[in-house]
C-alpha cells in the first residue's frame, strides 16, 4: 500500500513538473528571424512577401540577406513597410542605377562632348589597354541607398537599428565570407550585392568585397546563431536549367554557380520553419523591367503560406519615420584620400559652402558633378548629426583613380561628311592635376581631327584651347562662293567643290552652374575651298575660291539644360555666339572688319510618358563690311555639330540656301513608340538671303519650306536615323540617314 502512494505521488510531481515547463515555453516569447537570399532583380519578390507578412502583423526581431536581399533587408530593417518598398521599388529607374549613367545635368560642357560622340571607351595604362573592373561602379545605387536609409546612416552597430540587421559579403582576396554588422550601413549593403562584372568591388576597411552570394547566399546558420526561435526564409534563387535551356557560355556559368547554390538550399530549406519559395521562373537577375510582376508574385507566394505564418506571434510594428526632408544644412565638411587634387577643386564642383542650406537633390546633382569628371573610381560619404548645430556635418572618402589615359572609339555616316572612324585619346593630369587632354582622329571618306585642352577650375575662371580641321567634298550653293553678277555669268547653280577648314582657339569660360557657361576668346581660321567646276584646260590645278587666314575675337553664350542631345523630352536650350574678324590674309584683297551675330534657342517638353515636343528657333546677321561671302550663313541638310555658319535645314540639301542674315523655327514631335526608338515629325521654316534684317524680310511668310518624317533607334553607338524630307517650293523630295553620333 505504501509502495502504491509513493508511485502514485511520484507520477503526480513529474505531471505538475511538466505543466509548469509547458506553461513556461507557451509564455516564452518567440523570437522570429528572418532571412532573405539574394537573386538579382527576382528579390524583387522579397517585397511582396513582405507586404503579407506585414499585413498579418507578425513581428520580424531580426532581419539577415544576401545581395538583393540585404539591399530590400536592410531598407526594411531601417523601418520602410513592406507597402512603402512597393512604391519605393516601382518608381525606381533601374537602367539609369544599374547602368550608373549620370544625368546629363552632372557633366559640363567638356565631358558632355567627350561622352556624347563615343560607342566605346576603355582605360589605358603603359600602353596596355585595360577592362574595367565592372560594368558600373555603384553610385547611383549609393546615392539612393544613402538618401533612404538617412534616418539611421549614424547607426554603427546593425543590431541598434528598428530591427536588428546583417548582411553577407565576399573577400575577393581570400574567397571567405565576411558577416557585416557594423559599419557603414550603406557601403555594407553595397559590398553585399556588388555582383561581379556588374558592380565593382567595394573597399570596406582593409578589405575589398564583393557579392556575398558567391559563398553565402542564404545565412539561416548565422541568423539561428542571432538566437532565433523561428526562421522565414524566403529563396529567390535559380533552380538548374535542362539542356534545352542553355545556350551561351553565360548559361553555362550560371550553371555551375547554382551547382554549390543549390546543393546547400537542399539542406538550409530543412532548417527554415516557414520556407517561401516564389516562383520566379520566368525571370532573371536583369529582369529589372518587371518590377510589379515579381513583387505580385512574392505576395501570392507569401499567401499561399498564411497558414503557417498565422502560427507566429503577432505585435505591432514600432512606427519609424524614415528621412523626407528635402532641404539640410551642411556644415563641417571632411574629404579623405586627396592627394592629386585640392580641397577647392572638389568642393567647387560639388557646389557645397560649409553652413549653407541645400536641397537633397542639389547635393546629389554635386556629387554627380564630381563623379562624372571620372578623376576618382570611390566616392563614399555620409552624412552625420553636427554635434554643436543643426544640420549635418558631410564626411567623405574618396579613392582617386590611378587610370588617366582613355581610348575611345566611335563610328559615323551622313551625307555631308560621309563615313567616318573615330579614334580618341584623352588624358588627365597631362600638365596640371586638374587638367585634361582630348585628341580625336577621324579616319574615313573625309580625314579631319580635333583637339581640345582645359584646366578646369570649376565654377572660377577655366582656361582652355581648341584646334580642328575639318574637310569634305560636296555639290554646294554657287551664291555662297559667287556674287549674283558671277552666277549669271556662269551660270551655275551649284559648284562641286572641296572645303579645308582649320580653327584654333584660345579661350577663358567660365561656367555659372553645370549647364551655363561664358567663353571669351581668341581664333584663328585657316579656311581654303577649290573646285574643278571652274577650271579651264589649260591649267593643272582646281579653281580657287578661298585660301584665307582669319584672325577674330569672340564670345559665347550657352545655356544647356536639355536631358538628352539627340531626343530631348525637357529643358531649355541657348547658344549665343558673336565673332568680330579683324584681319585677313592677302588672299582676301577686299577685306574690310566685320562681325558675325548668331543665336539658337530652343525648349522641350513632355507631352506625355512617350511623347514630347521640342520648338527650336535661330537666326543670325552680319554686320560692317559683307564683302566676305564665305563665311556667310547657308541653310540645308540634316544633323549636329556643323562647322561655321552651316544650318541645317529639312527639306532641302546641305549648303543650299545662301546669305548674310536669316531666320529659322523648327518643331519636332517625338513618339518613343518603344524603348529607344522614336518616331519624328518636323517642320521647319525660314527665310534667307542678304540683308533681311534691314528689309524687314526677316517678320515675312517664310520663303523656304521643309517637312519630314523620321525613324530613329538610340543604339550604343549612337542614333541611327532615316528621314524622309520634303519641300513644296522645290516640290522634290530628299532622304536622309545617319548612323552613329555625330562629331
């Protein structure tokens, strides 16, 4: 009986003892991590799955990601709803962050005409033709990442922020993954998806990483470590491809990157409580363009697992209030790694003046300044509370670029020049620090070449020299080269002949902001035209109509707020130019001073998301002696960049319209029917000839009619265009096409 109690007893200790354990593991909070893989543009679907998870308020206590899972972790972690990364994410301009083409706004008019005429450009170092390291170096992604993740940029420790975060990176030097989680939020994020080939490596420390995805792709091991009770892994990764599949060596590669990748999910899926597995696989890592399906398709993949995630424990989000200011003050600046170039030089081009306020955006716009001068290859700053003000103290390091000599190449035809291969040098630092060299040599049906030299001070005084020589053969206006007494004499219309034009230039400009510039200078034009037109039989050698040496003085004007060279959609456009020619060879035996005023204004603007208008007008006079007909103004043909006073002019041949004065309206309806091709309507008018401007010619009908329509694709080497133009007054038609940009 005795025996009996004590058994009895016994099992009844052991049974409260084991409701008292249960009791205390069902009141023991679990702590729920979650981990995201990387996968290119497919962690997109991270996002969606976010938005569920969200949406059944479970509480997220720590946050892990590789790649573009530390990218959407982070900004997650940092306090942005799955809902607010929605929209961050779909008005995101993916080919401008990834591609790291700056604005056309961050560039001056130097490396604008060395960026807009070359397909191609590669470094040069000791005579050896170097690749770049990656296809982008990473600052539109850092000055995005850095603006939304503000609000927490001063936090060192990941564990500090809204919810505690780390991200994977990959030692290139060693192959071994590095676990950040301190530091420089933004530069860890940045290290974590620098995919190779795509973004350069990042310098971290005494440590230079790249993607973490390399060894790394899924840390559920290191967040379990974190004291997590529950794991939500969401895998964006690529499965294996059947041979049907495969069909370049960039296949293949993938191929054997996802061997390791794969094998290791066999086994992280088992560890992963609540495993989400989008189906992403119709899609890559580019697959940038289909932001709103990969989110959509990580929300119906969040779902389909709402019964499991019902399980975990609910709490409200703590609210954060990530960064929206527009305007900051800036006030202690620091700038690490100069040696080369001063302090003034880059804060000239940034635009920043120690306790002034900015706007965000033209803090940005400075920084791309600096960036696109291509001097230095790291650009890495942050932005600190002032410890003693209001505003923010800016600390910048910078790695300024040991490459500075570039070969660039570009290709081009149209009907005035013909054919032509370009072939640039450029170099910096070839006399001063802040300097730079640009010798192009245009090899084709017309040999021609173009120098330029600046020592750019920045928004002070710049001083520099241009030299060009230019030289085709063309069927041109005899009014151009003959006056009317000459014409009807021989009675030619048009003259084949052969023009040399070389121009050198030493000027001072000054550049009021990226877009306005003032040049004052001097020049000297060698120009020389013949023809065979006009030879008689007896003599061996071309007609000369011009071998004169031209001394003037000049100023300009300009004003280029266009976003895009060829297809402007916004911005407002001037080029205001007066040339006073002082003295001329003997040649020129009835030269008198005399002075050339032209202007060319110009607005365009978005009609709508593919349609856009741009208005041009221009016009030009001459003033003093006109005796000089060479140098006159002569309207016709099509295109960019043309020397002297040629205009060009639908409807009409290049160098058909003749006179000392004229007036032009130009209108251009653009359609980008799809991505990068266009569809154009034009119309142009104008009135030239002698002295309209005394007349009152010039506030007439227009004389000189032209309408065209056009076909265009952007491509890498530049637009290549075909217009069918048309005149009613000639009541003749001409075509036009162009390939490649133009220089």
């Amino acid at each position: 009986m005795k025996q009996k109690i004590i058994i009895s007893l016994i099992f009844l200790l052991a049974f409260i003892s084991a409701k008292a354990q249960n009791n205390l593991l069902e009141t023991k909070e679990q702590k729920v991590g979650l981990v995201l893989s990387g996968g290119g543009a497919k962690g997109l679907a991270h996002i969606g799955v976010l938005k569920v998870i969200d949406s059944l308020g479970i509480k997220i206590d720590y946050v892990a990601g590789t790649s573009m899972g530390a990218i959407v972790g982070s900004l997650y972690a940092s306090g942005y709803t799955g809902k607010e990364l929605d929209s961050i994410f779909r008005e995101a301009d993916f080919e401008t962050i990834i591609t790291d083409d700056l604005p056309r706004a961050s560039k001056g008019f130097f490396e604008r005409s060395n960026d807009e005429k070359y397909a191609v450009k590669l470094p040069f170092n000791k005579f050896k033709v170097k690749l770049p390291s990656a296809l982008s170096r990473g600052q539109n992604a850092y000055n995005m990442l850095l603006k939304l993740q503000l609000h927490v940029n001063e936090i060192e420790d990941f564990s500090k922020l809204p919810i505690p975060f780390f991200c994977i990176a990959t030692n290139v030097e060693t192959g071994k993954q590095i676990v950040l989680e301190e530091g420089n939020l933004t530069q860890s994020i940045m290290a974590s998806g620098a995919l190779p080939s795509l973004f350069q490596p990042v310098s971290l420390g005494d440590k230079l990483l790249i993607d973490g995805g390399v060894v790394n792709n899924y840390p559920i091991d290191e967040l379990r470590a974190k004291g997590m009770d529950v794991i939500i892994g969401v895998d964006v990764q690529d499965g294996l491809m059947d041979r049907t599949e495969i069909k370049s060596a960039t296949d293949v590669l993938l191929q054997v990157n996802n061997f390791r990748t794969i094998k290791d999910m066999e086994m992280k899926s088992k560890k992963t409580d609540v495993y989400i597995k989008p189906d992403i696989t119709n899609y890559n890592v580019v697959s940038f363009d289909a932001v709103k399906e990969l989110i959509d398709i990580g929300v119906v993949a969040g779902k389909n697992k709402a019964q499991e995630l019902n399980q975990l424990p609910r709490k409200k989000r703590k609210e954060i209030h990530p960064f929206k200011q527009d305007t900051i003050q800036i006030n202690k600046v620091e700038l690490n790694g100069l040696d080369r170039y001063r302090r003034s030089y880059v804060l000239g081009k940034m635009k920043i003046k120690s306790f002034e306020k900015t706007d965000y955006e033209a803090l940005t716009e400075g920084i791309n300044n600096l960036v696109a001068t291509n001097n230095f290859d790291v650009f890495e700053y942050r932005l600190k509370s002032s410890k003693t003000r209001k505003g923010y103290d800016f600390h910048a390091n910078l790695k300024e670029t040991e490459t500075n000599t570039f070969l660039k190449f570009g290709v081009h035809y149209d009907g005035l020049y013909k054919s032509g291969a370009l072939v640039n040098v450029t170099k910096n630092t070839l006399l001063f620090d802040n300097d730079v060299a640009s010798l192009d040599i245009v090899l084709g049906d017309n040999v021609r070449y173009n120098f330029n030299y600046l020592i750019d001070k920045g928004f002070y005084w710049s001083i520099g020299l241009r030299s060009r020589y230019i030289d085709f053969h063309k069927s041109i206006s005899a009014q151009l080269l003959l006056n009317d007494t000459e014409v009807d004499a021989f009675g030619l219309n048009k003259i084949d002949v052969e023009l040399q034009d070389q121009t050198n230039q030493f000027y001072l400009q000054t550049q009021f902001r990226n877009d306005f510039a003032l040049s004052l200078g001097a020049e000297h034009k060698r120009l020389e035209i013949s023809s065979e037109t006009l030879a008689t039989d007896e003599e061996d050698e071309d007609f000369i109509f011009e071998n004169t040496d031209y001394l003037s003085v000049f100023g300009n004007l300009k004003l280029d707020t266009y976003d895009d060279k060829y297809f402007p959609k916004k911005g407002f456009y001037f080029n205001g130019d007066l040339h006073w020619y002082l003295y001329a060879s003997r040649f020129n035996t009835t030269f008198e001073p005399f002075s050339i005023a032209k202007a060319d204004l110009g607005y365009a603007l978005s009609l709508s998301h593919n349609f856009a208008i741009n208005i041009r007008t221009s016009g030009g006079f001459k003033l003093g002696d006109k005796s000089t007909q060479t140098l006159d103004f002569a309207l016709g043909g099509y295109g960019n960049d043309l020397i002297n006073n040629f205009t060009p002019f639908l409807g009409y041949d290049f160098i058909s319209l003749t006179g000392n004065s004229y007036v032009k309206a130009h209108a251009i309806l653009d359609y980008e029917v799809f991505k990068k091709q266009h569809i154009t309507a034009e119309a142009n008018w104008a009135n030239v000839a002698d002295n309209i401007f005394e007349t009152g010619e010039w506030f007439t009908l227009p004389d000189y009619r032209g309408y065209a329509l056009g076909y265009a694709v952007d491509t890498f080497i530049g637009p290549i265009q075909a217009k069918y133009s048309y005149s009613p007054e000639r009541k003749k038609s001409i075509w036009f096409f162009t390939l490649g940009f133009w220089f």
